[in-house]
C-alpha cells in the first residue's frame, strides 16, 4: 500500500472514512434508534475525535513542516494561525452562500425555502464531509500513511455516530428506512473528493503543505464549533456530549501516537 501514489492513498483513505457514515447508519435498518442521551454521546465522540486530528494530525505536523522548510518558529506559527483561519474562513462562507438544513435550527442559506428538503440535508453534510475528506487528502499527501492513516481512521471513527444521526434524524423527519440509510450513505461519499483535492493542492508544491495543513484544520475546527457541538447542546443532554468528546479525544490521540 506504501507503493501507491499519494494521490491514491487519500482517494482510499477518504473512500474508507466516507463509507464509515453507512456503517454507522445500518442500525436504522433494523428498527434501532438511540436514545436523545445516547446520539448526544455519539456526535460528542465524533467532536472529539475531529478536535484531536485537527492539533495533533494536522496542525502540529504543519508547524514542524513550516520550521524544516527554514522558517523560525515565529513565522512558521504565523503560517499556521493564518491557514487555519483561512479554512475557518472557507467553511463559513460556504455555510453563508449554500442553502442547507440543520436538524434542529432549520433551513438557512439563499434559496433554502425553494429547495426540496432532501437536498437541503445532502447540502448541510456535505459542508461537514468535504472538509473531513480534505484533512485525510492533506495527511496522506503531505506525510504519506503516517499522518494519513490516523487521520483516516480518526474520520472514518467519527463518521460512524455522524451517519447514524443523519439517518434518525431523516427518519424523524419522515423518511423509510431504507432512504434514510441511503442519504446518509451517499454523503460519506463526498469525503473522496475533498481528499482528491487536498492531496492534489499538495502536490502541486510543498511550499503549499504548512498551509493546506492547517487550512484543512481549520476547516474541522469550523464544522467542530458551530455545527457539531451545539447539536449536543440543545436537547439538554450536555453531560452526555461532554463525556463523549472526551473519549473521542484521548481515543484519536492514542491513535495518532501509536500509529503516526
């Protein structure tokens, strides 16, 4: 696996961690819903695991990549806070310019009102999953398998509760079974294209690797703090989140020691 290209890695990568959110969305098949606590404890997993490959598989290895290119530690921060909220800046302006539904707040963006809601809910996880596939493109392009991998397996952890979320809540909403563990299914398959994309940004200069780094950061950092953790709090059911954040934090951390 070690032979194939970079560009190869992160389209498998990112294939792989996508195709988590339909593992995570089978038990919907069955009849098996969790509870409120229970899908509180799962997204707040799934913040915490985003929240640790962001510093320790993306932002770190992008300072130490700014410094081994010759730059001081000044300037290589400096590179790095930039990208990040460059990639916050990024994600922020998608959510403004695209119509997209949130299960709890509702529709916003231009147009939203007009658009059948199924494309509304494709569109708000595509603005989750296209920044996820981009982390996985940036670490396999930049380190190869040691910075890829953990991220790719981190992402692909987090996408298991996300899908079984956007499965309940589109049964909530009304939707069989069956067509709800599809739409869910298929927005794991955005994630490839933002990992062909973030490999193929590094690839065209290493120059660009300390920024796409951290712009892929940042990018998770935005989804982490405005959709993903207050979807935990608003259902009275905090504790639950919390507890799930921070064992999805110390369990990609543990990842990203071991494997990277």
């Amino acid at each position: 696996m070690s032979e194939l290209s970079p560009l190869m890695l992160a389209f498998i990568g990112s294939l792989a961690a996508g195709l988590m959110t339909a593992v995570g969305a089978i038990p919907v098949l069955f009849g098996s819903t969790p509870s409120p606590a229970a899908r509180n404890l799962l997204l707040g997993f799934a913040a915490g695991v985003m929240l640790a490959a962001s510093f320790f598989s993306l932002i770190i290895p992008a300072l130490d990549v700014a410094q081994d290119r010759g730059h001081t530690i000044a300037i290589a921060a400096a590179i790095v806070c930039v990208g990040i909220l460059l990639g916050m800046g990024a994600v922020a302006l998608f959510n403004d310019w695209l119509p997209h539904e949130h299960f709890e707040r509702g529709r916003e963006g231009p147009g939203a009102i007009a658009l059948r809601r199924v494309w509304l809910f494709i569109i708000a996880i595509a603005i989750h999953n296209i920044p996820e596939g981009l982390a996985v493109g940036v670490g396999f392009g930049a380190g190869g398998i040691h910075i890829g991998l953990p991220l790719a397996i981190g992402i692909g952890l987090q996408n298991a509760p996300e899908g079984l979320a956007v499965a309940v809540a589109l049964m909530g909403e009304g939707y069989s079974r069956w067509r709800a563990f599809g739409i869910a299914a298929l927005t794991g398959l955005l994630e490839p294209v933002g990992g062909l994309l973030g490999a193929g940004v590094v690839g065209l200069s290493q120059i660009l690797l300390p920024w796409a780094l951290a712009f892929a950061a940042g990018a998770m950092l935005y989804v982490i703090s405005h959709e993903v953790i207050p979807e935990t709090h608003r259902s009275g059911y905090q504790r639950q989140g919390t507890l799930g954040l921070a064992v999805g934090l110390v369990i990609m951390l543990y990842l990203d020691v071991v494997l990277g």
